[in-house]
C-alpha cells in the first residue's frame, strides 16, 4: 500500500448502546475513524455491525452514547441530515432502481446538491437547466472512473451484480460524502469482482481523498485494504488496531478468525 498521510479524527464514536425492546444489538460501543483511512468493522453475523452503520448514518437513535462528526453531534439526526453533513452510504440489499439507467440512478445521488426547486427541476428551465448539466458532468466523472462508460444508458435491472454493486458505490459518490460508509460491498461476488471493487474502493480513499468505513466479511479483504479494523462479537467491542494487531488478539481469534463463517 502507498505511504498517504491519515490526519486528525473526523467521526468519534463514543459509548454508543442501542437496544429493541429488551434485546441489546450494542453496547457501550467506543471507537475513532481518522481523516483519509479505510476502517473496517468486522464480526461474526448478529455481532451489531449493520445496527452500528445504521446508528452512524441517522436510521437509528441510540439510547446511550454520542457520535461527533467534525466536531458536531448527531442527536436526533435523520439520514438526510446526516448525509447533507457529509456522510454517504451503500447498502448490504441494493435499493437501485432497476427500470432506471446506471446515469439516472447515479444522478439520483445529486439530489442533496440540487439547488433549484423541484419545478424548475422537472421542466429544465433557466438556472435548473444549467445546473443539471454540472451535475451530469459531475456523473458522468464518476461514470469514468467506476470504468461503466459502456452501461450508462442500461437499466440498472439488466446488469450483473458485480456491476450494479458498482452502480450503488457511483450513486454514493454523487453525494461527494466525505465519509463513505460500506455496507458488504462484495458480499454476493465472484473473486474477480471482488478484486475489481477493492481497487475502486483504494483508489476511491486516494484520489477522491475520502474516509471509508467499511463491513466486510471477507478477511483477506480487510486485511489487504484497511488501515484499522474494529472487531464487534454480540454487540460488544472485542478487539481495535491495525489488521496485524487484530489478526493477532486472542479474543478476536476465538469469536471469529478461529470459526468457519
């Protein structure tokens, strides 16, 4: 991996618990996401892992604990907001619109950029006119460089997985988050296709210069891609350090690298 400079903390998750009913999903929840890293959080399935990203992104309200994202504290945020602050998502079942093209559904993630009013929108009038066509060369960048140039007039329905999973990374790129929260991105996928996605996700973190946070089951992965790799087991937190630290910790080994998921 090239040497790139990680700078301050960007998102601090701290003591975050949240429960359904009398079922705990997390609890008491610590960890950091420096500026510029690829952060893994891994677990065996149930470990809390998507409630986590869900806490992270707005979809749900933790009882207890806070996550400060710049500085700012998300309480009582929504998805909206939390994207309109900076943090994108992908999701584990893709939520594309399949009768759409891959342009369409990635435009779609320029919603939140969009300054005219949905009527000048619709009739492409005046301003909107001129600041739709920013946003389709904005796609139409991000097109390029997820390499799909060939699909972008194809509804999304038709393509292999491989290729709409890419599709859902586009979309989340519209939204230029500065964090960019990964949700399995290669579950489902061939080696091949899951080679070709670590490599966007590399080049994603280098040239676009944005923080991942990442879920991935696949060890060898997370072990190739990330900077720092926090490990939940039944909705506690087990093990937080670089692959090398994890790959080592005892406790990590018997919950999850010991067992055959």
């Amino acid at each position: 991996m090239s040497k790139k400079k990680i700078g301050d903390v960007i998102l601090d998750v701290q003591n975050i618990s949240l429960r359904f009913g009398g079922v705990k999903a997390l609890t008491d929840i610590s960890f950091n996401v420096k500026e510029h890293e690829i952060r893994a959080i891994i677990g065996p399935n149930g470990a809390g892992k998507s409630s986590m990203l869900n806490c992270i992104n707005g979809v749900y309200q933790p009882q207890e604990g806070k996550i400060t994202f710049r500085g700012k504290t998300f309480r009582g945020m929504n998805s909206r907001q939390v994207a309109e602050m900076g943090v994108a998502r992908t999701f584990q079942n893709l939520a594309l619109f399949k009768g759409m093209s891959v342009i369409d559904n990635i435009m779609t993630g320029r919603n939140l950029r969009m300054k005219s009013n949905l009527f000048l929108q619709a009739l492409r009038i005046g301003p909107a006119q001129k600041e739709e066509e920013q946003h389709r060369e904005f796609v139409e960048h991000i097109i390029d460089f997820l390499e799909i140039q060939a699909f972008r007039k194809t509804p999304v329905g038709t393509l292999p997985y491989g290729l709409q999973k890419r599709v859902d990374l586009g979309r989340a790129l519209a939204m230029e988050p500065q964090v960019l929260l990964l949700d399995e991105p290669m579950a489902g996928m061939n080696l091949e296709e899951k080679q070709d996605m670590s490599r966007f996700i590399l080049d994603v973190n280098d040239e676009f210069g944005t923080t991942i946070v990442l879920i991935e089951h696949d060890m060898g992965v997370v072990m190739d891609i990330s900077d720092r790799v926090v490990v939940l087991d039944y909705g506690k937190k087990i093990g937080d350090g670089t692959p090398e630290e994890v790959r080592s910790n005892e406790e990590v080994i018997s919950a999850y690298l010991g067992t055959s998921h």
